[in-house]
C-alpha cells in the first residue's frame, strides 16, 4: 500500500465530520452540554492538543441552533486584529452562514453595508441604501436578524483568540465579544493568560464555564484514539490490523509498525499534533533512506530526537529548577508568567486525577532537562 504521509497535516485541525475521531473525554459534547444549559463556554489548552478540532465538532453538534464557527486565525492577522473587525468578522460570517445552511436572506441595506467593509460576498446592493452604523451594530443587528427570521438562538464558537499574546489587547477583544453575550451565545477557545491570570474569574461575563482540552492519558484508550486519527488520515484504516494474516518478514514489519505508532503515542504525551507529526518527520527520515514508506524504529528514533531538540529550544534559565519542582503538583507555586508560557508551549501538561488537576512534563521535555543537564 503506497500511503501519502503529506495528508497527515498535524498543524490543519479536523473540520469535516466524517474525519471526526472521538476524543476519550468527549470535550465537544461538553461545550455542547454547557451551551445548552445557558452558560458561556471558555476553552483552554496547549497549543496543538485539539483545540480546533473539538470547537468545530461542537459547532456539528448544536443543530438545534444556528452554530456559526468563527475561525478568526484563518481569515485575519491575530497580531493586528481589532475590536472593530473582529465584530465585523462576526457579522460576515453569521450572515454567510445565515445565506448559505438556513436560506436566510437579511436586509440588503446590512448586507451592502457588510460588503462595503469586506466581509461579505458581492451582491445586488445599491450603495446609497446601505446601512450606516459601528461594526458593534453591524453585528448585533445581524445577530438579532437571524434568530428572529430563524427562531433560532445563535451560538459564536470564536476560534485564534489564544495567538492574540498581548494581554491588553486580548483583554479589549474579550471585552468586545462580551458586548454580545445577551443576544448569542459564546463560545471562545482564551490563552492560558486569560484562564490563569488576574481576570481568570470573568473573562467575557459572569457564569461562564471553563472547559479544558487536555492531553489524552497514555492508557488503551487514548493510544487508540491517536492511533485512529493517524489512519484516518492517512486513508488506511487497516494498514495496522494485518498482523493476523502475515507471515515471516511481513509479520515482522507489520509488528513495527505497530510498535513505532505506539512509541509515537507515549511520546507525544497524548497531543494529536506532536503525534502527527512525529509520525510525518519519522515518514521523511525513511522516504530519504529509501524505505517502503512506513517509518521503522531507526526513523522514529531520529524525529524523537528532533522534538527533544525542539523542546530544549524552548526552556529557558530557571525552567529546568521550576518543571522539576512543579511536576506532580497541581502548579500554584510556579509563577504565572512561566507556568502561562509552560503549559501553552505544552511542556506543562495538566491531567486529572480524581477531579484534581495536576501538572506533569512532557515526556520529550522530560528527555530534554536531561540532555541540557548534560
């Protein structure tokens, strides 16, 4: 079977539903669960554990409402966004999703006036008709436009806020997603700066919910779950289920693979995207060997060492004291500047056990305090 590794994509998040992998912990039915129940839904977690994915998985699963996915990061420049096109931002794309999945048409003095300001598609507008007002009106009106013509409660699911690194400036965005909070309901994935900082008590309004994706533990579950979504991906679903009917050298190397999947998985301490792409950088070490296209031991030997060289990168003075002191703990001596940096860069992982949070290291960055001690 000739695979394709350049499908794996470990840094693209799962939009389509049919290559949805169920997490272990079903974080998507919980953001679901929590919209329903009235609450304004805050999701956190490390860069490349899933983020996206789940956010989009939730949008799939509010078909009682119009779920309108608003993936920021893809359409604008996170380190210049404003208040103002954020709000526009939302605007084009409810009414986008107003147009396109309920068949809504809004009043075309809003909709030229949301194409004047480029987000939304060109149409039949007359310019001297077109709507004055703020972006904040421009997307409240459009807001209550749709679920009066839908009777239907529209839920934001905001997506790339958490790239926005300047405190005060995510602070302002938030405050301005908050002006929406009465006529929609909010789902918005916050930094970790936002979830542990001085306003981690309300950061969009009173009653929101927390909800974090975490690393999936390194148990059978969670072994299959990466293993799934890295056959999915690939489009082979039984490319590792073969061992039965093999023999001799092909048992062998089926057994191999296997084995270097599972390495894969405790390595990656249980982030989908370290996964992925230790399996894709193991892909490339044996394409440049000439190998048959599975990664072997050797070739997942050399991307590990790769990531640790990654993670050594990222520690800085006082990191290797601070992790090591920290780890097993449930982090509230560690000072928030480090620990925000820490678990958002996933060197900090943070596991439950018992309802009890606890933060442990990265395997690979575990591997990397020791060969920077060395």
């Amino acid at each position: 079977m000739t695979l394709d590794w350049k499908k794996l994509t470990p840094h693209r998040p799962v939009i389509d539903a049919d290559a949805y992998i169920a997490r272990p912990n079903g974080v998507s039915a919980e953001i679901a669960q929590w919209v329903r129940a009235g609450r304004t839904v805050l999701v956190g977690g490390p860069t490349g554990i899933g983020k996206s994915t789940e956010l989009a998985r939730a949008a799939a699963m509010l078909g009682d409402r119009v779920a309108c996915l608003v993936p920021l990061d893809r359409w604008e420049d996170m380190r210049r966004l404003t208040t103002d096109q954020l709000l526009l931002r939302v605007a084009g794309l409810v009414a986008s999703l107003a147009a396109n999945a309920f068949g809504i048409d809004l009043p075309k003095p809003l909709l030229g006036a949301l194409y004047e300001r480029a987000v939304f598609p060109p149409g039949d507008y007359d310019p001297a008709a077109n709507l004055q007002g703020t972006p904040k009106s421009f997307a409240l009106s459009v807001v209550r436009e749709v679920t009066r013509r839908s009777t239907q409660r529209v839920t934001l699911l905001i997506d790339g806020l958490e790239k926005v690194h300047d405190v005060s400036r995510s602070e302002t965005l938030f405050d301005a997603l908050g002006s929406l909070a009465d006529e929609a309901d909010l789902v918005v994935v916050i930094p970790w700066s936002a979830a542990f900082g001085p306003r981690a008590d309300v950061v969009l309004q009173q009653g929101e919910r927390l909800v974090s994706v975490r690393a999936v533990d390194g148990d059978d579950g969670g072994r299959a779950f990466l293993r799934d979504i890295l056959l999915n991906r690939l489009q082979a679903p039984t490319a590792l289920d073969e061992v039965a009917s093999a023999t001799g050298h092909e048992l062998g190397r089926l057994i191999e693979r296997r084995n270097v999947v599972a390495d894969a998985a405790n390595a990656s301490g249980g982030s989908p995207r370290l996964f992925l792409q230790l399996m894709a950088d193991a892909a490339t070490y044996a394409s440049a060997r000439g190998g048959d296209g599975w990664p072997t031991d050797r070739d997942f030997k050399d991307a590990e060492l790769d990531a640790v060289d990654f993670f050594r990168r990222l520690l800085l003075p006082g990191d290797a004291a601070a992790l090591l002191a920290v780890n097993g703990t449930d982090g509230r001596e560690l000072d928030l500047g480090r620990k925000v940096r820490l678990m958002a860069n996933g060197i900090l992982l943070e596991r439950v056990q018992g309802r009890q949070p606890t933060l442990t290291i990265q395997p690979l960055a575990q591997i990397a305090l020791g060969a920077g001690a060395a």
